[in-house]
C-alpha cells in the first residue's frame, strides 16, 4: 500500500537531516522509499527551485513566487510522486502545499482561497496521508539556518532566509494552526531538542501511522 508522508517546518528546523534518517530507516523496514523535495525533485522544479531561492531576484512578487511554487509542485508530482504512489511506494517529501500555506498564505498574506485552488490544479488526487510538522521556536531555527550557511556557501542566504523574524514567526503561527486545522493528518514534533531524540520521535509517530494502516 502506498503512503504520502510530508515533513514541514520552519527554516533550521532540521528538516532535511531528519528525513534523511526517516527514509533510511523506512527502507530498513522494508519499504521502498521516494525521498524527494519541493521546491524541486525533479529537472523542471529544481530550475524553478534556482529562480525562487535566488537572492538576486528580490524584486519577485508575491503572485509571481505563489505562480512559481505551484508550477514547479504541478511537475514534480506529475513526474515523481503520483508516478510512485501508483505504484505502490511510500513517498517522503520535504516540503509540499502546507508550506505554500504557511509561507505564501500566512507569511505573505496572500488569499487562502486562491491558494487553496493553486495546490488543488498542482497536487490534484495527491495529498499527503500524513504531515510530520518539526516545531522551534524562530531564532533558534535561524541560529541553525545561518550557522549552516555559513558552513557550506560562505555567507549566501537565500530570499527565504534573509526575510524578517517577523515574517518567519507568521510561518511558524501558520504551520501551527493548520495542525490545528487538520489535526488527523499533522503530528507536532518538537524540534529544539537532540538530533537523535527528534529521530526516535518522528520514527514513533511513523510507525504508529504504519501500524494503524494509515490512518
Ligand atoms: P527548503 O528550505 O526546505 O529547502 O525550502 C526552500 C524555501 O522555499 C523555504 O524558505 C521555504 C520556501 N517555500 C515556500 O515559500 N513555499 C512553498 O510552497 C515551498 C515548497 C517552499
């Protein structure tokens, strides 16, 4: 049986790291796995994923980002993900419409309803059976994101991480309140804590969703 499982969260939020750790285990368990990311996960999407994240294209407006956004998901979920759930794998994405919500819709402020009808043409029959939300308060996600960057590109941030704390604090309310509004298919895990301790957590909310059939 195939499953759609999401991973979401602010920036820093040890998202990627984590569901490297998630798909290796899953894979242990015996299933096949689609890692995969938005924006991005394939050819088109990660030109488009170039465009987005670019820090020189400050002038973007909001409407062109949200048009970008659903573009590349319409893709990627066109060429890897209905492609894999159809044939039976479990797919983990790192990221998908619930970050459109959070970063377009309340971040941004732009309209939930056109929202809602973008992610509705791109994602269509495809919608995450599960949403696993990594929670941190704000600056220490950014603490991490910076600390990160600075690691591996120099000082490069990207038009993501260079917004206000403000902007990132409305991301968070916003990734929190859809849990709120979907509680059945978010589970809320709190991130500021050991790596180790986030995987074992996220590993348990998985398994417990595995083991009620996907429910
Ligand atoms: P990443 O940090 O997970 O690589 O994602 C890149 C950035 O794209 C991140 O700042 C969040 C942002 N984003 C949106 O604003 N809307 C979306 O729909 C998605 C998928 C990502």
């Amino acid at each position: 049986m195939s499953f759609f499982i999401t991973l979401e969260g602010i920036e820093g939020s040890g998202k990627t790291t984590q569901i490297g750790f998630l798909a290796d285990w899953l894979r242990q368990e015996g299933h096949e796995v689609v890692l995969t990311r938005e924006p991005g996960g394939c050819p088109i999407a990660d030109n488009v994923r170039a465009i987005l994240l670019d820090p020189a294209n400050s002038a973007m407006t909001s409407g062109t980002e949200l048009l970008l956004y659903a573009a590349a998901r319409a893709q990627h979920v066109a060429e890897v993900i209905r492609p894999a759930l159809q044939r039976g794998a479990l797919v983990l994405c790192d990221r998908f419409t619930d970050a459109t919500v959070a970063y377009q819709g309340y971040a941004r402020g732009l309209d939930r309803a056109l929202i809602d009808s973008l992610n509705e043409v791109a994602a269509a029959d495809c919608r995450p059976d599960l949403t696993l939300l990594l929670d941190l308060p704000v600056e220490n996600g950014l603490d991490r994101a910076l600390e990160r960057i600075a690691a591996t590109t120099g000082d490069r941030e990207d038009r993501f991480e260079r917004e206000s704390l403000a902007f990132h604090n409305r991301v968070r309310e916003g990734y929190l309140a859809l849990s709120r509004q979907a509680p059945r298919r978010f589970r809320v895990i709190p991130a500021d804590a050991l790596a180790e301790d986030v995987a074992t957590h996220l590993r348990q909310a998985v398994s417990a969703f595995l083991q009620e059939g996907g429910s």
